[in-house]
C-alpha cells in the first residue's frame, strides 16, 4: 500500500499539471453538479454498449453502471449524490482507479476540567486512513470492483487507541476498553464485487469482503461527508456502524431506481487484538437493509442486524441491531463551498434490560478554505458498557449520556491535489447523576490538529 500510496501521488501530480482532453472533461468540479436532477439520471440514457469513458464519464459508482460515483458509501452504502469526493483519479484504457483517505496530527485532552477523575487523558495522536479502490466494464452490463483500506492506527496510537471520553467496545490485554476509541485493523477492507446490469432500472451485485461491510447502518463515521473534518469516532459507533470492518462477509443486493435492498452473512466477532493478522471467518450473523435515495441530495436507510457474540468478553452475548439514517448534502454555489449532515438512529439489543439507544445529529459546513462542523449524540450506556462494576447502588437502566462539539478549520495550503488543513474543536458533555461521582460535573474536551487529505476531485 506505501507503493500504491507513492503511485497515486504522481498520479495526482500529473492530474494537476496536465488536464485531461477536452472530451474526457468538463472544466467544472464535481460540486457544480445540477442539483435540481438526480446526477445518476443523465448516465440512465447513455447506451450501454459504451465504456464509461465514450460516454464522457470515466468512472461511475462502485456497483452500477447507472448511478454516479458520488453515490458511493462505504460497503454497499449510499450517499447523497450531491456529495463532493475528495480522492486521487486515474484513468486506463480498461482500469479506472481511486484513492482517498485521511490523515490527523493532533493533541487531544478528555476531561481536562476534572483531572485525576475517569477519563482524564492527553495523548499526542495520529488517526489515519487510506482506501484504494479499482474499477472495469465487463462486456456491456458487467462491472467489477476492487477494494483495498489499510490503517497505521496500532502503530501511531497503541494497542489501546486514543483518549475519547465516553466511547467504549472491543479490548486490549484481555480488558474491555472504556473511555477510549480503538484502532482499526491494517487491513480495514479487501474485497471484490461484480454487478450485473438488467437495464437501467435494475442492477444486481455481489460483493464479499475478507476483511468487509455487511449491509448494516450508515456510512461508517470515516467515509461520511458530514464527519469530514472531524478526527473523533462517534460514542454511538458500536450502535450504528461498528460492523464496517468484519472479517468476512457476503452480500447480495438488487437496485431498482431510486431503492435498493441487499442481506448479508456475516462475522458477528468484532476484530481481535491483533491489528495485524486476519481473524477466523465464521458466518454465523445477517443482516438486511433497504435504501432509498429520493433525490440528489437526500440517503436514506433502515437495517436490521442479528450479531452473533460480537464482544470476545462477553462471548454468550447476542446483538439484535437496528438502525435508521438520513443522509443530506448540498452545494452552496461557489468554489468547494457545500454543506452535509446526517441524522442517524441506532438501538442494541441485547436482551433483558439491555436495551440501548444511540442518537445522532452532525453536520459539517464547507466554505471553500474553511469549515464548521458539530456534532450533537444521546447514547445509552450501562454499567458493564462503562467498566462500572464497582458502583455501590444497583443500576439496571442504562446510564444516559450527550454530547455536543464544534470545530473550526482552515486549509493552509494545497500541493499535488493534496490539502494541509489546520482545525481544532470542543466538547461539552451531560451525563447522568450517578456518574458525576466518577467523571465530575460537565466534563470537557478538546483538541488542535494538522490534517493531510486528498483535495476535492474534478470531471
């Protein structure tokens, strides 16, 4: 993947200093795009015994002929198609190819108001991300889709990841991490998948992935255009889309028009430990969820998930999942000025009085070098979730948790196609009674940080 990395880097540079013919592109960027039409709606009328690129489009989405790139999510995913791309192209004569991905340098500091309580935690830390993706026609009405995601969190923030007050899931040395968000596996996704065109209307798409996505939640947090300049994972990622990295998973999917509905088998065991190896396939959970993407500027999907022991230390633990998110991006006109937001739903259940329910509301508003984003979540957390056991009074309803943080960001400077970006953000929190003993009152959070990413992607 360094190679790859070193590959697209000269890619991106000759993407900058020689356009590509007139034919091949328009001299707009892809923010620019009607929005008063479903970008995929002009593709639906090319004929289909033309490559992508006879017909003015080089690369479409990840699985469909018919629909525009900007669609893609992670996994099988939506997005609005009115969402920008920020990524490195290139185009072959049969081969199309993409990457994308993040990098922070940051100092984050968790309840810094309440030292020597829970969660009081600085760390100098550098979350990462980097996604290639490769793309071909097949005949007509075939495509297929390689994908490859690698992650140096083990080795940038540790084995027990970086400080974030309130998260919790998976472990390190055989204990449950709280307080901390955990790093993802290097190899974060390997898969392949072919979609078949019946007609404009109708695809059908097989992917599988060895690590992969199954058709549960939203777009993971990593890959969401309304989290886009946010380092910190969402506290409700083990309710919406912790499933984005299971280490084997098949999904079938069908699209008609504007809905499309998909099931997946897959591994309920969340990855182990070990960022570095590949862990035991087992199928013994699925999933099935339906999207709809009404316009150009609106996703949304319901999903339902039967997780198999996805904890190893609670490993007689199911998860019935349920998810439901709406997705929205719009341009502003105007250079790189476009605005995202999510609103997503997830509830975990576990049975008993294990019932747990996620909220989230973020946004992030792009305008041209600078940007403001939030976040607001409500999460439901019990005791076992926070590592409480100590508690002396009997707690049998989840412990109720919000918070609310905003952050601001300004591009420094661009080279190669490549954007250095300089932000920083606070957060708030309000937390049940019973936890002000541990945490203190109104705890607090913030954070400074460089960030290297891909610059917005033309046509």
């Amino acid at each position: 993947m360094i190679a790859l990395a070193t590959a697209f880097t000269k890619v991106a540079a000759q993407h900058e200093h020689h356009p590509a013919p007139a034919k091949d592109s328009v001299d707009h960027e892809m923010h620019q795009m009607p929005q008063t039409k479903a970008a995929g709606e002009d593709m639906q009328h090319m004929d289909h015994g033309k490559s992508p690129a006879h017909t003015g489009m080089h690369m479409t989405h990840s699985f469909s002929l018919s629909l525009p790139m900007t669609r893609n999510g992670s996994g099988t995913g939506w997005q609005p198609d009115a969402t920008p791309m920020y990524a490195y192209m290139k185009h072959g004569k049969k081969w199309n190819y993409m990457l994308h991905g993040s990098l922070f340098l940051r100092y984050t500091s968790q309840n810094f108001n309440n030292k020597n309580l829970l969660g009081s935690s600085a760390k100098i830390s550098a979350p990462n991300w980097l996604m290639g993706m490769a793309q071909r026609q097949v005949g007509k009405n075939g495509l297929l889709n390689i994908r490859a995601m690698v992650s140096l969190d083990r080795l940038t923030d540790g084995g027990a990841g970086y400080p974030l007050l309130f998260q919790s899931g998976e472990s390190w040395k055989g204990s449950p991490l709280v307080n901390r968000q955990h790093p993802h596996d290097l190899v974060s996704e390997l898969s392949v998948a072919y979609t078949q065109r019946i007609n404009d209307q109708i695809d059908l798409t097989v992917y599988a992935g060895y690590p992969g996505e199954p058709a549960l939640g939203p777009t993971a947090f990593m890959h969401r255009m309304s989290a886009f300049n946010n380092p910190d994972a969402v506290l409700g990622h083990h309710w919406q889309d912790a499933t984005h990295i299971t280490f084997g998973v098949v999904t079938a999917g069908v699209r008609y028009g504007k809905f499309k509905l998909e099931g997946s088998s897959f591994t309920g065991r969340e990855p182990d430990e070990n960022r570095f190896n590949f862990d035991k396939m087992r199928f013994d959970s699925y999933s099935y969820r339906l999207l709809f993407n009404p316009s150009a500027n609106w996703a949304m999907q319901v999903s339902r998930g039967f997780i198999k022991s996805p904890e190893r230390l609670r490993p007689d633990e199911n998860v019935n999942r349920t998810t439901a998110s709406v997705q929205h991006s719009a341009q502003l006109g105007g250079k790189n000025k476009w605005i995202s937001s999510t609103l997503a739903w997830g509830l975990n259940n576990s049975g008993d009085h294990h019932k747990e329910n996620s909220v989230l509301l973020e946004s992030n508003l792009q305008l041209d070098k600078w940007s403001v984003y939030g976040r607001y979540e409500w999460v439901q957390k019990s005791v076992e979730e926070l590592g409480l056991r100590f508690i002396d009074v009997i707690v049998e309803d989840p412990f109720r948790i919000s918070q609310f943080s905003l952050g601001l960001n300004r591009q420094l400077l661009t080279f190669k196609n490549t954007i250095l970006q300089a932000g920083g953000q606070v957060g708030i929190y309000a937390i049940d009674d019973l936890l002000k003993s541990e945490y203190g009152k109104t705890p607090l959070s913030g954070q400074v940080y460089l960030r290297i990413t891909p610059g917005l992607m033309k046509m």
